[in-house]
C-alpha cells in the first residue's frame, strides 16, 4: 500500500511533532509517523529542563500551553565533587511536564492539519534515481508493510536516526562513535523530605559517580525530581548501576513515577543534515549541546529552520541536497558552530578528573555568567577574561595550558564551522579541515586523532 504526501515524518517527538505543526500550518500535506501508539505518545525518558530562551523563541510560531510548564527554573547550582563549592548559575527556565509537552505537541500538529500515524515504524528510506522519495513502515499491530511516498522525508526519529543512517554511501548517514555519545539513566521519584530551594535545578560533576558526564537532580516540585546521570558512551558503563550505587542512597524515596534510559548524541554537528529528498533534526541530527546533552531546544530550533528551507524547495519545486543546503547554513549559522565550540570544551573536560574539577570550580575559572552563557549559548569565547583565568590557576601550569588550548581550539573550530561552505561541492575539502584541525587539538590535551566509527 502506498499514500503520497508533500511531506513524511518519522518521528512524533519534539522535532517531528512541531515540524509537522509548522509545515501542516503553512498548507503542507504532511504525514507524521510514530512507533508509539495510544497513551505511550509523548513519552519520553529525559530530564525535562528546558531554558526560557527556546520557549521564547517557540512562542514566536506557537502559543506554549502553560500545562506543560511544571516549575519555573531560576538558575543552576553546579556543585563541585567534593560537594565544597556551589556555583549558583542565574538563568531561567522550565522543568516539563514532559508527557504532556510530548502530548501536546502532537496534538498542536494534527489540529494544524497533519495526519498522525501512530503504531507505524518507519524502517527505511523509500529510494529511486539517487533521491529520498518517501519512507517505508510498518504498522506494528498488523505487521502490514507501508510506503509513504512524499517529496521530503523528515528524520526524527531521535538518537536512533532510522532514515539517514540507511543511507550508505552518503554524508549524511555518518554514524555515531561511542565518543560521540552519553548514555544516561534517569528516575521520576516522589521523595519523603521537600528539597530545598526547588527553583534550582542541581548539576553534580563528579567523575566517579558520572566519568565522562555529570549528574542531576531537577526538581518538577519540591518533592518530585527528576534524577538521572550520563556517563561518557566510550566508557561502556551502565549508568544505571551508577545511579543505584551513588544515587539511590542519597535519596529517600515514596514512590517512583517513571524510570528509564537512553543516549543522547554529544557532539560535534554532523557533516551535513541534509540529502536529496531528505533532511535530519533533532537528536537524529546530533543537534544537541555536547556539554550538557540538552536537546528539546535544538528539536524546536531544527525543525523551525528546516521548515523554512523546505516551503522554499516547494516554492522552487526541487527537493534536490543543492536546494535543501541552506538548512546547513542556517543551522550552522545559528547553533552548529556553537555546539563545534562546546564540543571542543566538551571533550576537554572529559579529561579532567575529580581534582581538577574541585580546584577549578573553588577557584572560580570560570565565573557564573560565563558558565551559564558557555553552556546556554556558547558564548564569544575571546570575551573570557583570560587574564584572570592565568592568575587563578597559579600552581597548575598542566592544567592552565589545558584551558587555554581548548579555548583557543574552540574558537579556530567554532570559525571553521562558520566557514561551512556554501556549495555542496566543497564538503569533502572543508571536512577534511575539520578533521585535521580536531586532530590537532586531540594531540594536545592527549586524546588520540578522531576515531572512525
Ligand atoms: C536521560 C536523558 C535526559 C535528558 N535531559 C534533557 C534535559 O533535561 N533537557 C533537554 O533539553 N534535553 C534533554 N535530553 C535530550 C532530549 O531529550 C532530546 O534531545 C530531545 O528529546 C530530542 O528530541 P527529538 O524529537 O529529536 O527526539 P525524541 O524525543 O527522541 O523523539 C523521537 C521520536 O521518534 C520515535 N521513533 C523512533 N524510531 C522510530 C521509527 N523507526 N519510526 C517511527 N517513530 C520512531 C520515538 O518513539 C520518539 O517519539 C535528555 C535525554 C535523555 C536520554
């Protein structure tokens, strides 16, 4: 059986649901494809914070429905290893009620005019002449095989990336080495003692409970929290073993409310997003920012940018890469050359160990308001007073160079990435810059050259 659409989705989470919203609201016949069925739509296993600026940017396109909103976040309280200094970072935001952020965005899209198609699995891209023209599935209850033909497919299908990932041969499908995620496990409890000072949400760096990563307490109210942690993918461990032997003993809980796990890509941008008949976003893209796994607001970012390039493909009638590329350069533009940024720092942490992160944290390397806008935004980097940084770190000469390279490293590839070219033709070339430049840099703060996946 075969249904053809101007736009197929695979994937209702945040992505797919609000890409669909803005596509079917512009007139697109879109269909949205989801594995899931009934009451399980819109479950997600995340830590639900989300910052103010993405639903800002939201409610530029869509009226945010205040359900969805559990607890207002003022900041973060980023706590050294041994639990000596507490950084109070100021920047506001959102614990989510995320099911019902899930639920409501597929419902936003099917009022726009999307068809939902729940039980489906997208398992391949429907392929003729060298282009993406459609997505194959299979409804689950039945087992009955489908094909969705339309003139752009969407993957959003999450960290999984069903479609780009079948695409052998081609850049986009370029896979995810264990370095390049985090695995990570996470429990909704009801806990016997309020916590205090809820409207913090509390990131806990400590390379024996979290190697590779951290872990958190984000509090929907005082006395439901979400609790999770993410250990570097290349470690191979389970984070939740972790999370039963740390974790669980620091808490006391009434009741569990969800439990789960998964892997969130973080990472440096992928080569591209985008092929002939076919674009990536969120998780499905690697969008995410690499320092602390967030990834609702690049899904939201994603899907507005690829929206725009795809009613202009209409527009021109060609679904061709050379006309869908300008979502590259959108992106790269707007968040990519950042999340390169991060991720060179990211990596740089992830060789620090639980000293170096007390010693840095007490002496306040970095102050408050450059945390926050490295980890929110990816701030001008050149704007970090170095200067104070030299002086603060007195006594470690390993360490300081360690810093300074990173921040120079982030700045040369954070420029590369602004460079992204224009033209197709000049991937390979610009790639290649990319790959030498991160080599560079791997040497200096003693990892090996990029590993091939
Ligand atoms: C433990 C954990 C904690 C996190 N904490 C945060 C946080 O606090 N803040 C934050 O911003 N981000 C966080 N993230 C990351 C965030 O959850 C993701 O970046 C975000 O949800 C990505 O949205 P998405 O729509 O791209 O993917 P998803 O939300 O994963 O949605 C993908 C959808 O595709 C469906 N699907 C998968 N395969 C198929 C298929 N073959 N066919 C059809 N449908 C399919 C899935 O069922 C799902 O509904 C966390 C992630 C994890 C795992």
């Amino acid at each position: 059986m075969s249904e053809r659409f101007d736009v197929v989705v695979a994937g209702a989470g945040t992505a797919g649901a609000y890409v669909s919203y803005l596509l079917a609201k512009a007139g697109f016949k879109v269909a949205l494809l989801e594995s899931k069925s009934g009451n399980d739509i819109g479950v997600k296993t995340c830590g639900d914070g989300l910052g103010q600026h993405h639903v800002e940017r939201l409610s530029r396109h869509l009226t945010p429905n205040p359900k969805v909103f559990q607890n207002k976040i003022e900041g973060v309280e980023l706590i050294s290893p041994d639990e000596r200094t507490r950084l109070i970072i100021k920047g506001e935001g959102y614990v989510l009620d995320r099911f019902m952020w899930g639920k409501w965005l597929v419902e936003e899209a099917v009022n726009a005019g999307a068809t939902l198609y729940e039980g489906h699995t997208a398992t391949a891209p429907l392929l003729e002449n060298g282009a993406v023209v459609g997505v194959k599935a299979v409804e689950r209850r039945s087992g009955t095989a489908k094909e969705f033909r339309a003139k752009v497919a969407i993957d959003a299908s999450g960290s999984a990336a069903v479609l780009r990932t079948k695409l052998i041969g081609w850049p986009i499908s370029e896979p995810l080495h264990p370095e390049d995620v985090s695995h990570a496990y996470r429990e909704i409890v009801y806990v016997e003692e309020p916590l205090e000072n809820p409207q913090y949400i509390r990131i806990y760096l400590d390379m024996v409970v979290a190697p590779g990563g951290y872990w958190w307490i984000f509090p929907r109210s005082s006395t439901l929290l979400n609790v999770g942690l993410g250990i570097w993918g290349v470690l191979k461990q389970n984070p939740r073993t972790n999370y039963e032997k740390y974790i669980l003993p620091r808490l006391k809980i009434r009741s569990k409310y969800h439990i789960g796990g998964g892997f969130i890509p973080t990472r440096r941008p992928l080569k591209t997003l985008v092929g002939n008949g076919i674009v990536a976003l969120g998780d499905a893209a690697a969008a995410v920012n690499p320092i602390h796994g967030g990834g609702i607001g690049q899904a939201l970012l994603t899907a507005e940018l690829s929206s725009k390039v795809i009613a202009k493909a209409f527009e021109r009638g060609d679904f061709s890469e050379n006309v869908l590329w300008e979502y590259n350069l959108l992106y790269m533009k707007e968040w990519g050359y950042r999340q390169a940024q991060l991720d060179v720092l990211r990596l740089m942490l992830q060789t620090l160990d639980n000293d170096d992160l007390n010693f840095g944290l007490s002496r306040k390397i970095l102050t408050e308001d450059e945390i926050y806008h490295l980890a929110a935004k990816g701030t001008n980097i050149s704007l970090i007073d170095k200067f104070r940084v030299m002086m603060q770190f007195i006594g470690r000469p390993a360490l300081l160079r360690k810093l300074s390279t990173s921040i120079q490293y982030a700045k040369e590839i954070g420029d590369l990435y602004l460079a992204y070219p224009t033209d197709r033709s000049n991937l390979e070339r610009w790639h290649a810059q990319v790959v030498a430049k991160y080599n560079e840099y791997r040497e200096k703060i003693g990892l090996g050259p990029l590993p091939t996946a």
